[in-house]
C-alpha cells in the first residue's frame, strides 16, 4: 500500500538559494476523510488521493496518478473548492536526505515549509538549522488547509 511518511518544519533563511526548482499549482477538488488533489508542474499533472494520519502518526496513506495537463487545468477551473496554490519547490541534499522547500505565494505569501519524507516513521535524519520549527503536527499548514484559511490569517503567531 503506497505511503508517504513526511515530517514539516518552518523554514528561516534560505538555504535553497541555488537549488533546482519547479513551478507548481494545485488545488484541491475534495476534503473530508480523505483529499483529492490536482497538482500541475513543468508540463506534467497528476490527481493524488491522501488518507487522514492517525492519531499521534505522520504516515497516511496516497495514491498518485499521473493525468494528462489539459483534464487536469479543467479539473482546476471547474471542480477546485477554493482557488488554487502557487508556490515554488526547490529540493536540496541534506546530511544524505532530499529536502523539499516549498515557497509559497498569494494569500500564503511568507510562508517557506521543508518538508522530508522517510521510508518508515523511526529514521532518524538531522534537522537542519534552517528548518527552525517542526509543524508536523499543526494541521493549519496542511496545503488543503491553507487554501481556506491561509498563511496570512495567523502568521502573526509565528513572529
């Protein structure tokens, strides 16, 4: 059954300075038990299922299919429930893990996560200093959470 297993953390500086990065859009067509994503970057598209965590986890379940751009740009124009977000990923190498930074743009303007995925909840990874704050657990920085109540609405907290 297909996982992914990812802790969240808050991100100061920037150290993705010179990393690669990618364009990317999506929006969000259902929420509840579980969510239903359209994401479109670089030409490429795909639809991603993704289960609740239980309880005190960071693992849930996700499905991802690649899908063709032009279903995907209408799934996002006529299905999304909120506008979409536009952030820029950039992934760089860290004490032997891919990190993901995602910079985020619009009404989550500000907001810079990284995110690490793992192969099983009890690897053990070094936390870079940049990524100041673990959100792992904070589900207002869920992307499908941020597109109804953005970075903008409690950055405040964070100062």
């Amino acid at each position: 059954m297909p996982r992914e297993i990812e802790k969240k953390f808050l991100v100061k500086g920037s150290p993705w300075f010179e990393a690669p990065s990618q364009k990317i859009r999506q929006a969000y067509i259902a929420k509840g038990t579980a969510t239903v994503r359209i994401r479109i970057s670089n030409n490429q598209a795909w639809l991603t299922i993704k289960g609740k965590a239980p309880e005190g986890s960071f693992s849930r379940l996700e499905c991802e299919y690649s899908i063709p751009v032009n279903e995907a740009e209408i799934m996002i124009t006529q299905l999304a429930l909120e506008p979409p977000i536009e952030k820029t990923r950039y992934t760089l190498e860290y004490e032997g893990f891919e990190w993901t930074i995602d910079v985020f743009e619009g009404a989550n303007k500000g907001l810079v996560l990284a995110e690490i995925e793992l192969e099983s909840e009890d690897v053990q990874f070094t936390v870079p200093e940049w990524a100041f704050q673990d959100v792992t657990f904070d589900h207002r920085f869920a992307n499908s959470a941020l597109i109804s109540h953005p970075w903008s609405n409690f950055s405040s907290e964070f100062e």
